[in-house]
C-alpha cells in the first residue's frame, strides 16, 4: 500500500518488527472497533504528494476520530464533511491574512497536489477515541517519514504546529531546511495562531528554497456539509 515514490526511503519500515507488530494491532483494532481512516487511505498523504516534489511538510497529531472526517491527510477532510474547529481556524487565518475566501469545503488536495505533504505523526484512531493508536509504532514510521524528507537534498519547509509538533525539531536538519513555528489552530490555543501569519512565512521560505509559492485558495466546490 506504500505508494511507488517512497518505496525506496521507506520500504525497509514496514519489514521491521514493530511495523509488523503496528500493522497487527491495527488489524486487530478494526476487527473489534470503527477504525478510520479507511485502510486503502492510511498513506493518502504520501500518495498525495510524492517524495521527490514535496516542498512543505505540514505536521499534525493523529486523524480525525468522528465517522466520514479522516481521509488520511491531517486537517483535511472529504468534500460534504463539515469542516472541523482546526481546520476553521486555519481558514480563518488565511482570510486574514492573504485576503482569500474562505471556502464551503475542507478538502486539502489543492495544498498537496502543490507539493504540501499533510502528514499526521499516527495514521489511525479508533472512532470517538483520539490518540487511541497513540504510541503503538505508527509515530516511528512517520519520524522515518520525516528523516526521508530531511534527507533529501533538495530542502523543504517544515511546519510545526503546537508543542507535540514542535518535538520533532530534532529530526530536522535546520541549516539546510525552513522550519515555520506557532502555536495549534485548535480552539484552545487559536488565540496565539491568529496573527501569526503562517502563510506568509512558508511561502517565504519557499521563495528563498528557489520553489514556487504554494497557492493557497481552496475552490468551493459546491457540496453542502452533512
């Protein structure tokens, strides 16, 4: 299921015991329980955005745990999905900050069809449960995720949104690579993500990366919320 262009970074992960042991548990989870996302979109962020384009990498926690919102990309969900509380304040900010509507949908492809990976540090949760799948392997394989990325020669933005991802800093090498700091979108600490002017700081860091400037608008696409 590890999409072609990440094979040959991260193939060697799924081979290692506590992959084997991760993909057991999960196994055993949706046979018990409403797991989501779905299986074949657990790496919907890395089929997204292939390796060798992605320029920022977006980091969240762990998906969306309400039924038809995970879709494997962190904070976005499927078209007709209300958009969550996060996702609502990142627009909001977004409004604020480059002036673009804030659309009637939280679908992310735009973002990651532009070399935005959306990556959440665990791939799956059980439903009404978040961080249920927490540290049971799933945040070894995206640090490997994110080594791959860090690795490459080619430099990219990292985007660390709160404390939990502010952990990873280590992973990264910050004399090659960008790293956009601030605090979560979430509800409980929007008050210092408003104003922070996010945006702009990627794609200024994009800029000086030599990589286009990512496009940030999402089009309405005309499906009303469930």
């Amino acid at each position: 299921m590890l999409p072609e262009s990440w094979q040959a970074v991260l193939g060697e992960e799924l081979d290692k015991p506590y992959f084997q042991e991760l993909t057991e548990y999960v196994e055993k989870e949706r046979a018990q329980h409403h797991v989501f996302p779905p299986r074949d979109e657990v790496f919907a962020a890395l089929d997204a955005t292939p390796y060798d384009r992605v320029k920022v990498l977006i980091l969240g926690q762990d998906p969306y745990h309400g039924v038809g919102q995970a879709h494997g990309m962190c904070f976005s969900v499927r078209p007709g999905v209300k958009t969550p509380p996060s996702l609502r304040n990142i627009f909001k900010e977004m409004h604020e900050e480059l002036g673009h509507p804030v659309p009637d949908n939280g679908y992310l492809m735009p973002w990651a069809r532009q070399g935005v990976l959306l990556l959440n540090a665990v791939l799956t949760v059980r439903e009404g449960e978040a961080n249920a799948h927490k540290g049971k392997g799933w945040e070894k394989f995206t640090d490997a995720v994110i080594r791959a990325v860090a690795e490459r020669p080619d430099p990219a933005v990292f985007v660390l949104w709160g404390n939990y991802a502010k952990k990873k800093l280590p992973l990264i090498d910050t004399e090659r690579h960008m790293v956009v700091q601030g605090a979560h979108p979430s509800p409980l600490s929007a008050k210092k993500f408003f104003g922070s002017r996010p945006f702009t700081q990627i794609n200024e860091a994009v800029a000086a990366q030599s990589h286009p400037p990512v496009d940030w608008r999402i089009p309405d696409l005309g499906t009303p919320a469930q």
